[in-house]
C-alpha cells in the first residue's frame, strides 16, 4: 500500500494551462471510457465500469513526446500516431486538483522508465490508488518520452474530474499551421526527423 499524504501529492491549481493530445474521432475534450488499448496506466475498471482516462501535460512538447513522437525498442523515436486524426488542445483548469506524486516512489520510477512491458504493473498500481483514496484526483509523473526532469505529464481520473473543470484556450489539429508548428519544434527538441521518424544523431 503506497503512502500518499502531502509529501507524496502533488497540487495543480486552478488556472494552471496544460496540454493534451486529441483525436478527431472524439469530441473535443474527452476522456477515453472505450476500456480499449493499452496504456500507460490504463485502461482499468472498478466496480464493473470503465475508468475515463484523460492524460496531459505541464508544455506541449512532452504531450506530443507521450503520445505521437515516442521512442522505439532501439531507442529511435517515430511517429505512432495518426497525425491527420490528431490535435493539440490547450487548457486552463477551472478548479484545483490532487494527484499522486508517482516521482517519489523509486519502485514505481523504475517501472516508468523500463519498456511497455510494465504497463500492467502500472496499470494495477493506478487502479489500487483511484479505488483506496478517492481523495486523489489522478496521477503525476516526469514524462519518460522527453525524459526530462520537471516537465510532468498527468492522469485524471474521470470518475472525479470531467471536461467541466477544463477551460479550453486554443485547440488546434495538425493540418493547421499553429499545430504544425509545435509539432516541428518538438521534433526538433526531441532530435527527430518527422519526415521519415528517425533519429537526427
């Protein structure tokens, strides 16, 4: 049993602006209740019903880094999402929010950064934390795809938080230059070469 207390939580406050990757198949912001896939840490369900899933990011480089320019076996990044079908959107919350400090337990750290092998471990620990402290609001980790300290990525829980304590900002798909323009950055951050997704050096 982890020990969450104020030492182990981690507080966003209300205005804080985050970033999250869409699809177009959805509606614009929407948690992920398909129970479909594998993820990080989900999907899991309690009581019988599907955890909604909802996963962003402190800047937009690491939300495109979790999700479309991510690393491969071999330590190369490419491109693992439907671009066409994807968006960025930024939000502010409307409200403050507790998560879990997944960052200061060195067990579940090692399960971060090793291969998606461990996303079931992950995925039960998620499950073990939203039904024993509905206090908790989700998760906080350091992004493992950009792999820098202090740029996090989140999970809410969305038995807890829904799109109602989102105040959407901009949202932008990839077809438009905005977008297409935080997209070539992160590429750049990331050293990637979006044209045929492989490694710069």
């Amino acid at each position: 049993m982890l020990d969450i207390n104020t030492d182990t939580s981690f507080f966003l406050e209300k205005f804080t602006r985050l970033f999250h990757i869409y699809s177009k198949s959805y509606a614009i912001p929407s948690f992920n209740d398909s129970g479909l896939g594998c993820r990080r840490f989900d999907p899991f369900s309690v009581n019988n019903k599907v955890m909604p899933s909802f996963y962003c990011a402190t800047d937009s480089i690491s939300a495109v880094a979790e999700v479309i320019l991510r690393l491969n076996n071999i330590g190369q990044r490419h491109i693992v999402a439907d671009i066409n079908n994807r968006g960025l959107l930024e939000f502010d919350l409307k409200r403050n929010l507790k998560l879990v400090d997944l960052t200061q337990f060195k067990e579940i750290n090692n399960l971060l950064s090793s291969s998606n092998c461990a996303y079931q471990n992950l995925t039960t620990i998620a499950k073990a934390i939203a039904i024993n402290h509905p206090e908790v609001d989700g998760l906080s980790w350091f992004g493992y795809q950009k792999g820098e300290r202090g740029l996090r990525c989140f999970l809410f829980f969305g038995d807890r938080v829904s799109v109602e304590d989102f105040e959407t900002k901009i949202e932008s798909n990839f077809e438009q230059e905005r977008a297409v323009r935080i997209l070539k950055d992160a590429a750049l951050a990331l050293n990637t070469d979006i044209g045929s997704g492989k490694l710069l050096i």
